[in-house]
C-alpha cells in the first residue's frame, strides 16, 4: 500500500501498522532483536513523515517501548560482563547503552553498574559523576540508597588521597 499510494490520506496508518506487526514480533531482551531493530526502524520513519497524525501519541509510545527494548538487551549483556567480573567489557556496553537511548528509562540501573564496573576497575574518579547523575535525576531507584553510600565513600577516598592518606 505505502509502495503504490504514498500520499493516500491513509498511508499514515498502514505505516503505524507496519511498525506494529514487527512490534507484536519482537523477543524478549535476552534474545535475538532483530524484529525489534524493524519495528524501531518503521516508528522512526513514522514519526519523521507525519508527525501531524492523529496515530503520532500511539506511535511515539510503541518507539520508547522499542528503544527501551534495545536498550535493555545492550544493558543484559554489560550486566552479564560485570557478573562475569569482565569490568572493561561491562563499561563498555552500558556507555554503549548511555550513548546510544539517552532516554532509556533503565538508566538508574546502567548508571549504578556503570559506577561499580569503574570502582571495581580501579577508575574510582570516573565512576563519581555516574553516581550523583542516578541521585540527581532518580527520586526513586532500588540503587538510590547504595549510590548515596557509594557517594559518601568515594568523596572520602578522594579526600584521603588528596591531604596524602
């Protein structure tokens, strides 16, 4: 339909139902996301050629819960690698995650395993802005109370370091 009448008052639709038949596809985190990578791809086109369609809040909603997807299966895998003790690996994919879905709403959990990949690979300065990043921008975290902790002990640890400790 979208090949033979591109500017049928209609074609919104079948666009956003494109997008959504590869959305009903999609796998859980943990498995292949191809199928979600499509339906990422036809929101995104979505949005760019009729972002006055009535379908647009629909659409904008289905895209977040797709990058929240990707997001989540980049996020796994870092958090696999910092279970596995392979901190350079861990780092890695959660700024991968952070670069990538600016917007992901896992992001507290990337910033603490992020924090704690860096204090585990001896990069305690690096992992501080991560930390207060999860403080400032998350009221409510599982991680919140341990970042506040984590915090306190760093900033110690840097105060020792610098009057010579």
């Amino acid at each position: 339909f979208l090949s033979f009448y591109p500017t049928n008052q209609r074609a919104d639709y079948a666009a956003y139902k494109l997008g959504m038949a590869h959305f009903r596809q999609m796998r859980l985190a943990q498995r292949d996301q191809t199928e979600t990578r499509a339906a990422l791809q036809e929101f995104e086109t979505f949005v760019a050629r009729y972002p006055n369609s009535s379908l647009m809040p629909e659409a904008s909603a289905r895209l977040r819960e797709t990058r929240d997807r990707l997001s989540e299966a980049n996020y796994l895998v870092g958090y696999f690698y910092y279970r596995q003790k392979w901190y350079p690996g861990a780092v890695d994919r959660f700024k991968s995650v952070l670069k990538e879905d600016p917007g992901y709403t896992g992001r507290d959990s990337v910033y603490f395993y992020l924090a704690e990949s860096l204090v585990l690979g001896r990069k305690e300065a690096e992992a501080l802005p991560y930390l207060e990043r999860l403080v400032q921008e998350f009221e409510r975290s599982e991680h919140l109370v341990e970042a506040q902790k984590r915090i306190a002990a760093l900033k110690a640890l840097a105060q020792s370091k610098a009057s010579g400790g």
